[in-house]
C-alpha cells in the first residue's frame, strides 16, 4: 500500500510540476542572456560625455569606467561588445523596445526609472556635489547656502543632478543644460554661482577646467546608486549580472579600472574636447 501511495504521489507531483518547469524552461528561452550568446553580440547603451564613466577618445573610441565594465561583461560571456552611443532622453525607450540589450551608463537607480525598467545591484555609489565659481570661496560652504534667489545654479537636463537642485535648492534661480560640460563651462565663465552633479564628474571637471575659477565642494549631499538596467521580466540575465559583478570585483578588476579612472589623470589628454 505504501507504494502504491508513493507512486500516487510522484505522479500527482509530476503533474502539477510540469506546467511550471515548462513555464521556466520557456522563460529561459526569452531571456535576453539567451539572445546575446545567440547573436554573440552584446548591445550596451551609454551616452559618451559623462567623465569618467564614458569618453569619446581623439581617435573616436570609447573609453571609461563604465566601457571597462561593459567590455568585461562581453569577455565573461564569450560574445562581441557593440557599444551603442544613445541620446540620454532616448536610452530607457531604446531598451524597452529592444535597440539595446542593456544600459552600462551611469545611471543612477530612481523609483521612477524602476517603474519602465530593472536594475541590477550597483556597480557603484555616487552623490550630488557642488562645484562653486571662485569668486564665493569662503561665503558658500554647503549647498544650504545657495538656496537665495540671488544665486543661479545649472545642472543637466533630465538628470538626478537637475532633481537634486530642483528639490533641494528650491530658492535659487536654476537653468539646465543639454550637457553637464557646457553647464560646468556656465560656471567656470561666471555666467552661473554653481553647478549641481555626480561627485565624480565635478572633480574631474574641476580638475580639467577650474583651475582658479572654480572650488569643488566635494562631500555628497545625495546618496545615488549605479547600476546596469536590463528591460523587465528577465531572471536569468539579472542573476548573471549581479553573479558577474560579484566576480569581477572579487578578482581585483573593478579596483583597478576604478583606480585608472578616478584616481588617475593620465587618460586626460587622450579625451576628444
């Protein structure tokens, strides 16, 4: 009798089991890990210009810390990295619609973002700095103290540097750019008090453009995030993301590209202006 009860069980188990492994299986099948090894092509989205993460080099190649970590993510599948230069206000619709195949951006993980998309666990944390025309060394210490009507501070449109000023700076007079460069040159030519952005790009920028022009204030405000975003629906790819990044910061590669990139200005000259 116990066998029978046993075999009776197995069966019903069988049975109720198997539209779920067929679910699985066929879930697999459309993951878009799946149509990468397929094709043997990775389609990475980005927008060159945000220092250091990703540059236009004078010989017109891609470069920064967000390239190494997209040219890894390649290698680790066997696959070729197609790097995919993309409007900002167009990246997420190239994603969900299927021009990408992820974005490896700097992109800084936002509610409001996770509603249209996934993101992987983060690659890296940023924040919002200041980085000050010369001319208030001394008068503004934090970004507190150009919350006054009497200071214009700029930062680039449709970024978390444009909602940061917005809502954290409300007094101020603000202007935004279509580039975080042309709105740090607003700065550096006195046009404008401040510019609002990701730390890294502020000490870069400072470090390039500002030299007696310019104070970076360089202690965050903000706490942001950066991940790989990948469209919704697709388990599969988001647990071998965040197993490759686990594995690459295990094996010392992201310390030593974030080394060569952040704590580094050799690649300086090498940038197209």
């Amino acid at each position: 009798m116990k066998k029978v009860l046993v075999s009776l069980f197995a069966m019903v188990f069988l049975l109720v089991a198997a539209p779920a492994f067929a679910d699985d299986i066929n879930l697999a099948k459309k993951s878009t890990l799946e149509s990468i090894l397929q094709a043997k092509e990775i389609r990475v989205g980005f927008e060159s210009g945000y220092l250091p993460f990703e540059m236009t080099s004078k010989d017109g190649k891609f470069m920064g810390f967000d390239m190494d970590t997209a040219k890894a993510l390649a290698k680790s599948m066997g696959v070729k990295f197609t790097p995919v230069n993309t409007a900002w206000d167009g990246i997420i619709p190239a994603l969900v619609t299927g021009k990408l195949d992820i974005i490896i951006g700097g992109m800084t993980i936002t509610q409001s973002r996770n509603l249209q998309i996934n993101f992987s666990d983060p690659y890296i944390v940023v924040g919002q700095a200041v980085l000050l025309n010369k001319k208030h060394a001394g008068k503004i210490k934090s970004y507190r103290d150009l919350n006054d009507p009497k200071y214009t501070i700029v930062s680039r449109l449709g970024t978390t540097g444009e909602q940061a000023a917005m809502k954290m700076i409300p007094r101020a007079n603000y202007k935004s750019f279509e580039a975080e460069a042309e709105a740090g040159m607003e700065v550096v030519q006195g046009m404008a008090d401040a510019l609002i952005y990701d730390l890294p790009f502020i000490e870069k920028f400072q470090a390039q453009h500002g030299g007696g022009k310019t104070i970076a204030l360089s202690e965050p405000f903000t706490y942001e995030p950066l991940a790989m975003a990948i469209r919704k629906g697709d388990p599969d790819f988001m647990n071998y993301l965040n197993n490759f990044l686990r594995q690459y910061k295990g094996d010392g590669l992201w310390q030593r590209s974030y080394d060569k990139w952040f704590k580094s200005t050799d690649w300086f000259d090498k940038v197209s202006n």
